[in-house]
C-alpha cells in the first residue's frame, strides 16, 4: 500500500539563527528510513506527468520504485541514463516548478519529494560506491565545449557517454561555472561539484581551465588548427546588468556576480583571504531571483547585522523560489517589498551610506496578466547601508560573438539557435544554456547541453 500521507517528509536543516553566521549547507538530507518512506508515496502513475515536467526526462517513477526496495546504486544508475549532475539536481533544480509542479499528489496534497529522493540517490552513490564508470570505446571524433557550467557539463558527459573525445574549455581556474562561482557554498557545496566532474573526467572528458575561448584560442581555430569537428558554446551569462542610477560608482556597491564570485570561488569569507570582500554592517540587495537571495544570505554570513532585499512587485511576484524565500526570512533578511531604488549616496570619502528609494504600486495588467509597478507620487525614503548589491540580471558575455565571425546573436546578446537542436547559425557550432536565453536554471541549461549532445552526435554521423 502506497503511503497516502499528504505531506512530504520534511527537510532536516540547521537551525535558522546558527546556519546564519556560517557557510555549511543549510539541508542535511534524507536518511535512507525518510527515503523510503517518501517513495512510498509514489502512485506509479501509468502516464507519469512527471517525467513531463523533467527538462531532461529523467524516469522518474522507475528510480523512485527502486528506491522503494532499498535498491539505492539502481535508483542512480536510472538517474544518471538521462542526468550528469544528479546530486547538484537535487539540491538546485526548481522541481517545485517542474516534475514535482506535475505530480498528481500534489492535487490534494504536496508532491511526493521527487529532488530530495534524487539528491538521497546521489549521496548515497557518492558516500558508498568508490568504483570509477566505465570509459566507454572511442569513436574517433573529437568535440570542443566551451565552458563548464551545467549546460557545457551536460553535453560533455552526454557525448562522452557515446565515445566522443570531448574537451571542455574554462575560462577560470576552476570547472563548474555558475554551480562553483555563483552558488553559494550553504546551498550547493563544492565538494559535490567537484565529484560530479571527477565523474565526467573518468568517462574520459578533459577539462582546460584558464583558457578564454574568444581570446586564448578563437572558435574559428579550434575547429580549423585544433583539429575539433563540432564545437558547444555553453559560456553562460555573465555580464552583469545595472540600473544606471546615480551612485552606482560608490565605493560599496557590488554585482552581485562579482560579489558571489569572491565569496564562492574565492572564498573571501575566510581569514587571511587573498581576495577579501567588504564586511558591511547593513546590506541592500536589489532584485528579488534566486541570486539575490544567494547574495543576501551570504551578506548575512559574513557578518552584517541587517540586510534587505528590495522588490518593486510584492511579494507574490517575487521571482525566487519559495524554499530560498523561506530560508532567507528565517535568517533575519528582511523583504522591502514594492519599493525601487532611484539613487545611491555616498560620503565625503565616496562610500555608500544610503539608498534613496520610492515606493511602488502595482498597475492594471499588460497583455500577458503581470501587473507593472507604478510609482507612487511623493513616497521617497532612505535606507541606510554600507554596500550595496545589484542583483537585477546578467547577458551573455558579449566576447565570444564579437571574435566569432557569423555567429547570430539576438538585441540582448544571446546566441540564436535553432530550438530543436542548438544550432548555431555556423555550421558545426552549437550553443545552449545561459548563453543562449539569458540568466535561467541549471535544469533548464542542462536540458539545452542534453539536446544539443543528441543533434551533434547526429551531425557528426551522418
């Protein structure tokens, strides 16, 4: 008999106020009694809507069966047929909006905890099977992916899998793109990162790290000198975007990428860093995406004693996902909802000292439903702070199309591709994730890595 409780087990997680002042992860994982249980709710449904909602189309109800009987090592073998990053998958990827969104359970009660029987699956794999996969026979061609983050890691493992020489190609020190610079350390430890790649490396996937494609080497010269058949373009979207209000030149006033990437990447947290960050005492963070609570909760832990997210919509427009929402309130940051920056100030000595704001209200709906923030007439008040962190969006970087002779990109800087496949407007050249939409999620990537894996791998054998 299936387990008709309509709740999912809940979470274990550190305590609110002591995760707030330190960077281990905040989610402590199922224990193998609570998996087996939250399989147990489960229906098996007979058209899985599930696997629907999956971006990569991962069997879901088949791993979830195994895990049932307590066959854990299958469950991950099912896992990863269709996914490279299964323990990253089930601590980041938004299911709430995806496979779990799609659960039937979820009608009259909440989804069963698809991401937390995933993310189980894959510590448990990791905790206990020391066994390196298989490197599979080679082929004989060989394939060039630019950038390591989850689309350029899909496609890598996905191609190396079928017997491709795949080289991945990183502009910094370190593999994992976004999963290691812009996701913080409590949300996604980088020791599972780097066991996820040490997977991909034992398939036989090389990585070549400070090498900037669009300056080091040019795509144009990886195929024409460096011998590749077909190159990936997962480069992400890195450059961050501002408000160009006045103020934002202030000494105090971060992206939230250059933020998060000394933080993460850096660790800039630590004693005796080479790359320090400003301890600020009171934080603003604009924007109200997964980033910018990332940022925020990371101001939090490196020892500020008041933070703000400030939101021109409400709160039921707020971007993020509800857990992060969550977790943030319980931290102490608090949510300035329907207020916008117009200015940052600064002292004699050009640091921040406060942001002028205004407040907003919400206007009738444009043509899609979403109701635009409208102003309100004399509302502007201070907040005082001593940095400020934009967190309003990225664009792709614009080097590799300006070093890339035909390579279509859109008004905002993405790489136009055929949807289908990936492909580019060159012959050979593919391109996926951020690179392509602008910032999205790391399933969202990997689905574009996963596709474009498949359309090359049908290019390269026709």
């Amino acid at each position: 008999m299936p387990n008709m409780s309509p709740k999912k087990n809940p979470m274990p997680s550190q305590d609110a106020k002591v995760r707030a002042r330190n960077f281990e992860e905040v989610a402590l994982g199922y224990t193998a009694q609570t998996a087996l249980d939250e399989a147990d709710r489960c229906l098996n449904c007979k058209k899985p809507l599930c696997v629907e909602g999956c971006p990569v189309g991962i069997s879901i109800p088949s791993f979830i069966q195994k895990v049932k009987v307590g066959e854990f090592e299958e469950a991950y073998r099912i896992i990863t047929e269709s996914s490279s990053l299964p323990a990253v998958c089930g601590r980041v990827c938004p299911q709430e909006s995806q496979c779990e969104g799609k659960c039937v359970r979820g009608i009259k009660g909440e989804p069963v905890g698809i991401g937390r029987l995933e993310r189980f699956v894959a510590d448990y794999h990791n905790a206990n099977n020391t066994a390196a996969p298989q490197k599979p026979i080679a082929n004989g061609h060989r394939v060039a992916v630019v950038g390591s983050g989850p689309s350029g890691l899909t496609c890598a493992g996905d191609l190396a899998k079928k017997g491709y020489d795949v080289t991945v190609f990183e502009a910094l020190h370190t593999a994992g793109g976004v999963l290691v610079y812009g996701i913080p350390e409590f949300r996604l430890p980088k020791a599972i990162v780097a066991k996820e790649i040490e997977t991909l490396k034992a398939l036989g996937v090389k990585i070549a790290v400070n090498t900037v494609v669009g300056k080091t080497v040019s795509v144009e010269e990886l195929m024409k000198e460096e011998g590749f058949e077909a190159v990936f373009i997962g480069s992400g979207a890195g450059l961050p975007r501002f408000m160009n209000i006045p103020g934002e030149n202030l000494k105090g006033v971060y992206s939230a990428n250059e933020f998060l990437t000394r933080v993460n990447l850096m660790k800039a947290y630590r004693d005796g860093s080479t790359t320090p960050i400003q301890h600020a005492k009171r934080v603003v963070v604009v924007g109200g995406g997964n980033v910018a609570m990332d940022a925020a909760r990371s101001a939090l832990r490196l020892g500020a004693e008041k933070v703000y997210i400030v939101y021109r919509r409400s709160l039921e427009e707020l971007p993020a996902r509800r857990e992060e929402v969550e977790h943030a309130m319980e931290e102490g940051v608090e949510f300035k909802l329907l207020n916008n920056p117009v200015e940052i100030l600064g002292d004699e000595n050009g640091f921040v000292c406060a942001v002028k704001c205004v407040c907003m209200q919400l206007g009738e709906p444009d043509a899609s439903g979403r109701r635009s923030p409208v102003e309100v007439p004399d509302s502007e008040f201070l907040l005082a702070c001593d940095s400020v962190i934009m967190s309003i969006g990225t664009s792709p970087n614009p080097l590799i199309k300006s070093t890339t002779a035909g390579l279509e990109v859109n008004r905002r800087g993405g790489i136009v591709v055929t949807e289908e496949t990936g492909k580019t407007s060159l012959d050979g050249v593919y391109a996926g994730g951020d690179a392509v939409t602008g910032a999205a999620t790391v399933i969202l990537a990997m689905g574009a890595g996963k596709t474009a894996a498949k359309a090359i791998d049908e290019y390269l054998n026709r």
